[in-house]
C-alpha cells in the first residue's frame, strides 16, 4: 500500500477557461473512469471520505482517501473492479458499522495539465479536468475543475499558482471531491450555533464536533503510521467524557454515566498507546544527541520500549475491533439524535464559571512546594475549566475565547510536567528490566533530565497562573 499526503487546491473553470501559461512541462492528456463505493447512506462521505476504483489503460487501482487537517492522505492498492480490498476496507468499519460498499458515482476524466517548475525543481502539478458523471454508461452531467497539487515547497508556493489561475479567470469552488460536486454530498460538519440559541443546541453541536473528530481519526489510529492521529482521537473522547460530566443534570443520569464509564475504557486503551508514543518520540531525540557509546545503551531502552508499544498497539486494535466500541458509537449518535433531556432549562453559562470557581480554589489551596500528584489534578481542573468555556464560547465571544487560549497554555505546560514524570517511571522501569552499567548511567541521565523538565514546568506554571486568574475572573465573575 502507497501513501501520499495530498495538499491542493481545487478551482471551478467555465467551459472556456485555459490553463495559462505556466513555467514548466506539459504533462501528457489522461483519460480515466473512476468508480466511487459508499454505503447507500453516504456514510464515509459524511466523514470527508472517499474510496474509489480508478481504471486507466486496463490497469485498476483503489484510492481511498482520508482527512487530515488541511490536507488528505492518499492510500492506493492496485486491486480487481468490484470488491474494495481488505487493506482498505479495514480501515472503515467503524463510520461503516455493518453498512455494505456499493457503487454510488461513475466518473470519467479527460485531464490536461503542466508540471510547474522553478529553480529547484518540481513545485506542482496544476490540471484541468473536465468530468462526466455517468448513468448506465449514459452522460447525464458535466463539470470542469482546476486542481493544484504541491509536490515540493509550502502553502505559499500553491498560493501563488492560485493566484495566477485567478487572474486567467478560474474562480473558487467550495474544495469538495469531484463525487461529492457529482452527487451533491456535503460533508458532516458541526455549525455552532449562536448566542441565541438554547443550551441543548449549544450541547449537541459541542458532542457531535467530538464524535466527528474521533471517526474521522479512527482511520489513521487502524493505520498506525501517524501518532498524531491517535493524539487527536483521545483527545475527542476526553472532551466527550468532560462534555457529559459538565452538562451531566441536563439528561437522564444513569444513560450519562454510562457513557462515560464506556468512554473512560477506550480513553484507557487509547491512552496506553500515546503514552508510550510520546516517550518513544522524546527519548529518540534525546538519545540521537548523545554519543556513540551512550546511544547504544540508549538503543537497548528504545528496543525494549517498542516492544511494549507492540503489544499495547495490538491491544488497541483489539479494543477498536470489539462489538462494545461499535455499540459505544452507536449510543453515541443516538444521544446526539435524541437526547434523553431532563432539564432543559438548564443554566449552561453557570458551568464555566463553576469549573473555573474549582480551579482557582485547587491553585490557591497549594503549598508552596506542591506534589506531583496535585499539579497533575490542577491539571485535570485546568482541562475542565477549559472545555466548560468552550461549551458557551459563541455566548461568550471574545473573553471566553482569550480564556480558553490562557487555559489551553496552563493545560500545555502541566502536561509537560506529567509527561515527564511519566517517562521518569518508565525508564526506571526498562532500566531495572534490562540492566548493565551503560543502560543504567544512561537511564540516570535521562532522568536527571525529567527531573528539569518538571522544574521548568513548576516555573513556568507559577508565572501562567495570574494571568489565566485575572482572565477568570473577568469573564466569569
């Protein structure tokens, strides 16, 4: 299996639009039929997905893509016409749930084109496409669309090709996938609502905006490449658990903490996997700096800690393959769909201001030399306080979002902290496991190092507080 990270841009051309002149090579004219799969319910079209098999001079490959932030990753398998491979299709199941692959688009592409070039080289590939949607091999409409993909440079360089194509009369388009333009398809995405709006709307929007993240993040957590994917997975499901926690009185209690008590187990298995993530990372780094002796040592740790993240992964996919997350999914959409409400007077700008009241009380509390285990719960109030603002920012404006960027900067520098307590333990841990005097001097240094990060961190805390206090208390008095 390929994998490309797609960064682009796509333009509408009128019928008698030509590409300009662009420094370069022209590429040669294509002509392709591609084949669109998707649940009869346009399930992965909702996540931004798309899965299709492209033929081109008798030669059929499947391209699914996936996305990722501004961008889309591009995974190609060469496979037969009619039956998506498992190497992709196992990447779905969950915004799939049981539903089946079918055909839902026939889209057939003449493309012209020029590989634009500067000094050093390739920069992109800027296309012309003109697109037939076919019905038992009938035209029943036609698009044309300008597509330009970086090869090599940053965002600048596609904007200045966009810039040209402007000026020779391409206009912008709304940048979704030529199936989704063909069938009409917008993808999910949660609008907030405004000030006006009841605290219900203000919820559901908060939940779905999770949901969302943790399924179009499934994918590349499956695929295990990108560790960043998994981060933004768990992400979602904290500020799930934390969603429900705060707004808990609005809905039926028992449904609630149920919820969280599923979401706490795949948080569990999620977290498992991130931490070793983050240490392996930190302790590459460290390790690379050192010298050849002491990186051999090194090595022995980062071996052993990836035997462990082996095993955890393999736990992971388990977790993400059994019957209870797909229920958890499931639950999770009919709560949003049709919530089970039992105050729906409930006073959603009071949460905020209670989360803040708890933080602030936690902080003032501390002794002068506050344990580990207590800026780790300031941590958690931090967390709280945070998601609690953001649940009434459109009610709030401004000063709810300059809290949440101070909380966010708190939330930043105690997770430094934990993260490097955490990876003190662990490379006690793999030392004692391993043993002998260059693994052991080794390990020492590194935690010599944990122990700085952590003062560091105390600092630098000390210095954030007052500044997120008096953001507190001015938006939440």
């Amino acid at each position: 299996m390929k994998a490309f990270v797609e960064r682009e841009f796509k333009l509408q051309a009128e019928p008698s639009f030509q590409l300009p002149d662009l420094p370069g090579e022209l590429l040669a004219p294509r002509v392709f039929t591609s084949i669109y799969y998707d649940t009869a319910d346009h399930r992965l079209a909702r996540r931004g997905m798309t899965l299709r098999c492209r033929s081109e001079r008798r030669r059929r490959r499947w391209q699914l893509k996936l996305p990722r932030g501004a961008a889309r990753l591009e995974l190609t398998v060469p496979g037969g016409a009619g039956i998506p491979p498992d190497e992709l299709t196992r990447l779905l199941v969950a915004s799939m749930r049981g539903g089946a692959l079918v055909p839902i688009a026939t889209l057939r592409t003449r493309r012209a084109g020029v590989r634009v070039r500067d000094l050093d080289g390739s920069v992109a590939e800027v296309v012309l496409d003109t697109v037939a949607v076919l019905e038992q091999g009938r035209v029943v409409r036609r698009f044309r669309e300008i597509e330009g993909e970086l090869l090599t440079g940053d965002e600048a360089t596609l904007e200045r090709i966009r810039q040209a194509l402007r000026a020779a009369g391409a206009v912008d388009g709304d940048g979704r996938p030529k199936v989704f333009q063909a069938l009409g398809i917008e993808p999910a995405s949660a609008t907030a609502p405004d000030a006006s709006s009841v605290a219900l709307d203000h919820v559901r929007v908060m939940l779905q905006a999770q949901v969302d993240s943790l399924l179009a993040h499934d994918p590349g957590v499956r695929l295990g490449t990108d560790p960043e994917e998994l981060h933004k997975m768990r992400v979602a499901v904290r500020r799930l658990r934390a969603i429900l926690r705060a707004t808990g009185p609005m809905f039926e209690r028992e449904s609630v903490e149920s919820l969280r008590e599923e979401l706490a187990w795949l948080g569990n298995a999620l977290g498992s996997v991130r931490d070793l993530d983050v240490m392996h990372e930190y302790l590459r780094q460290e390790i690379t700096a050192t010298d050849p002796v002491e990186r051999r040592a090194g090595r022995r740790l980062l071996r052993r800690l990836e035997t462990d993240r082996t095993h955890a992964r393999a736990e992971l996919i388990q977790a993400l393959s059994d019957a209870r997350y797909f229920a958890l999914l499931d639950r999770l959409e009919g709560a949003i769909e049709q919530p089970k409400v039992v105050e729906p007077d409930f006073p959603l700008r009071e949460v905020p201001a209670r989360e803040f009241k708890k933080l602030r009380k936690a902080v003032e509390a501390l002794p002068g030399v506050p344990s580990d285990e207590t800026l780790h719960e300031i941590r958690i109030k931090g967390k709280r306080a945070r998601y609690a603002a953001e649940l009434v920012q459109a009610m709030v404006g401004k000063p709810a979002e300059r809290f949440i960027a101070k909380a966010k900067e708190l939330q930043d520098v105690l997770g430094e902290h934990q993260d490097a307590l955490v990876a003190e333990a662990q490379i006690r841990a793999l030392a004692g496991e391993l043993g002998g005097g260059r693994t052991n001097f080794m390990a020492g240094r590194l935690v010599e190092r944990q122990r700085a990060r952590r003062a560091a961190a105390r600092a630098a805390f000390a210095a954030l507080w007052p500044k997120l206090a008096r953001r507190g208390k001015k938006v939440w008095r």
